[in-house]
C-alpha cells in the first residue's frame, strides 16, 4: 500500500511540474531575448530568465530517472 501511494503521489507531483514548468517556459521565451542595458547607449545585455536555467536542470535530472520529458522542455534544453 505503501508503494503504491508513493507512486501515486510521485506522480501527481511530476504531473503538476509539467503543467506548471510548461506554462511558465513558454510565458518566459515570449520575452526579449536582448534588453538595453542602459536607455540610450546601444549597448544591449543577454535577458535570459534565470528560471529557464532550472526548468532545464530539473528536466535533465527528471529524464536521468527515467521520467517522460514533454517536447516544449525537450525542445528548450536541446
């Protein structure tokens, strides 16, 4: 019993993180990629969101435990 309420909740957990994680990768690559570091100077900083720094590990560590990767996360990773 035990095993299976494990499993059951491990994988409600993992359900939750692909529809979270998913929504939120796809809200943070509709931002400019490129941000004016300072208005009026031309010279432009990397505006890539730290938080798709994570989604990337977690994706990497969730498919080294055999976990099923949705292709929007795959497809940020590669």
């Amino acid at each position: 019993m035990a095993k299976e309420l494990t499993e059951k909740y491990e994988g409600n957990k993992f359900q939750a993180w692909i529809r979270v994680k998913s929504d939120e990768a796809l809200r943070k690559l509709r931002l400019p990629i490129l941000a004016e570091e300072v208005k009026g100077h031309g010279k432009y900083k990397v505006n890539f969101d730290p938080t798709l720094r994570v989604i990337i590990r977690e994706a990497k560590f969730l498919d080294r435990i055999g976990k099923e990767i949705p292709n929007t996360i795959v497809n940020i990773a590669l």
